[in-house]
C-alpha cells in the first residue's frame, strides 16, 4: 500500500502522549488561512523555491520541459503555471534552490523508520502518530498505517481535522488508540471564513466519535485577533462537557512559521499573521478556558 507523505518528524513530544514519531501525509481538504503546513494541502508533491539560494545557472530551464523556467540575463525565472511536478527541475537543481517536497512511500518503510526508536516509545508511552494534511484525505493509506502500527505494537495516534467522510473517519479511527481533533472555531460562519468549510460535520462526527468511547484531545490551533475571545472560549468549554473519553484541550498558539512555507511553494501568504503571540498571552489564554471547564487545558 503506497501514499503520499510530506515529512517524518521523530522525537516529538508534542503529538500525543510520550515520544512519538509523527507521519506527515499530504492532502487537506480545508485551506485555513493561517495554515501552518501550507505544504501539506496540495495531494501531489509541491515543487519549492527559494530564490536566495538560486545561481542562475539554467540547469532547471534544461530539464523542464513544461518550459517553466528560464533565464533572463543571469535571473532566473519560475513560472509555475504548467507545471507537471515531475520534479526534473528540483533534482537538476545543484544548490537546492528547488526542491520536490512530499514523496510517494509505503507502509513497510515507515514503519521500519518508526520501529527504530521503539525503546523511547516503551519508556514514555509513546508511538506513531498520524499527521498532516489530513490523514483521512487518504483513507486506505491511513487505515493500513495504523494497522501495520498495531502488528509492529506501537501504540498509534490520529490526529485529524474531523472533515472527513463518517465512515472512513469511524473505520480509521478505530485501528487507533487515541484520536487528536482540531477544532479551529466555535462559530459557525466564522468557521467557514477561516478555513474554507463548515464547522457543523465536524462537530457532528466528533460527538459521534465521543460515543464510541475513544480517547480523545481536542487541537484547538489559536490565532491572535481571530479566535482567541470570550465567544470561542465559552464555546470550546460547551463541547468538552458534551464528550466522552476526552483527556484534554491543547491550545496550539498561533506560528508564522507557516508564511515562509507559503512563499516557497508559491501560495499568497499576505494574510497570514505575522508574530508570534507572547508567552503571557497564552498563559493566559490557558487559565481563561481552564476557568470554565475541568477538562485539563494545557498548551503547546
Ligand atoms: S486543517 Fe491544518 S493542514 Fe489543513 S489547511 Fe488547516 S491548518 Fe492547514
Ligand atoms: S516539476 Fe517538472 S514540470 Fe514542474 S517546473 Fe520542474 S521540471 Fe518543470
Ligand atoms: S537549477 Fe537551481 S540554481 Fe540553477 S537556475 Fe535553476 S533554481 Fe537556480
């Protein structure tokens, strides 16, 4: 079973409980405007460029046969209209100037990659998390990770952003042990602003997915000026007391990181945030919503 995976990331502490090795697969079916993988929505790999690492050496305009690259004077030009993403250019690319960002794998390689740190995962608790994108944009792909995770005994995680198919959702989510949901805003319309669908599914297979007894965190990404008020605050404490099996509210404070990621795959990053908010301000974020709820709320 193959799919398509945009990163690997060991280590992670921040992904589920313990250390854990979270598998990054591409495809979203929403486009939230301040998205922090805006490498992960497109299915099919992204083609990179940074320009400060470009020679203006026209190795790229030789390959491509889109006719997508060329030099005017010593500049280089990408004009990506046409472009096949066969990745050509990226591998003729001498300085990494261009680079092919996601790649086709199987289930067998990654999880040899994620058996590798067992011993970490023993000692904290910790396994494979599933990551993305959205994982459930494909679906037999997740599915068979997660199985082949339970044959190796890894203790594995889905993290999803709950626009899903019910049934697949269902089905994925069973071959976990622990599933962790974005909720991104508790208001409707503002839900659809921000990132493109309707909040109402979501909420709808999550409190079916509270009832098969599943562990659950909610991910609740935070970004300063567009969801971090009383309204959303209320809103998230509604639903926790509305869900069985849930552990946790994680906060996930708003990173520009996501900008740069933007401009590299040549998406507008002109409405995205651009700081960070302060350590107090999510201090505090944490203490308002902890304030209305018993659910524990942590952040991070
Ligand atoms: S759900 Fe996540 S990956 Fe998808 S667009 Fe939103 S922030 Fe990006
Ligand atoms: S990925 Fe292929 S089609 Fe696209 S610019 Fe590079 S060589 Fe041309
Ligand atoms: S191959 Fe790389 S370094 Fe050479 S012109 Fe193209 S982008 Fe620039």
């Amino acid at each position: 079973m193959n799919g398509t995976v945009f990163d690997v990331q060991r280590f992670s502490v921040h992904d589920g409980p313990g250390i854990r090795t979270v598998v990054f697969l591409k495809g979203c079916p929403l486009n939230c405007f301040w998205c922090h993988n805006p490498e992960s929505k497109c299915r099919v790999p992204d083609i990179g460029y940074v320009p400060g690492l470009c020679l203006g050496c026209g190795s790229c305009a030789a390959v491509c046969e889109a006719g997508c690259h060329r030099l005017e004077g010593d500049r280089h030009v990408f004009a990506r209209m046409g472009c096949r993403r066969c990745g050509a250019c990226a591998e003729a690319c001498p300085t990494d100037a261009l680079e092919t960002i996601g790649r086709e794998t199987d289930v067998e390689s990654l999880i040899a990659e994620a058996v590798r740190d067992r011993p970490f995962y023993e000692a904290t608790g910790g396994g494979l998390t599933l990551s993305g994108g959205e994982p459930l944009a494909q679906p037999a792909f997740a599915a068979a990770l997660l199985s082949a995770a339970k044959q190796a005994g890894l203790s594995a995680c889905l993290e999803t952003c709950g626009f899903a198919d019910w049934t697949d959702l269902r089905s994925v989510a069973a071959l976990a042990d622990m599933v962790l949901y974005d909720i991104k805003e508790s208001d409707t319309d503002r839900h659809r602003a921000g990132t493109g669908v309707p909040l109402e599914p979501i909420v709808a297979n999550l409190l079916r997915l509270s009832e098969t007894g599943i562990r659950l965190e909610l991910r609740c990404p935070i970004i300063p000026g567009w969801n971090d008020r009383d309204g959303h605050w209320q809103g998230l404490a509604g639903l926790a007391a509305r869900l069985r099996g849930l552990e946790g509210i994680r906060l996930m404070p708003y990173h520009p990181m996501g900008a740069s990621k933007a401009e590299r795959i040549g998406l507008d990053s002109a409405n995205m945030p651009k700081d960070f908010p302060e350590p107090d301000t999510v201090a505090t974020w944490v203490r308002t919503l902890q304030a209305l709820t018993d659910v524990p709320v942590g952040s991070g």
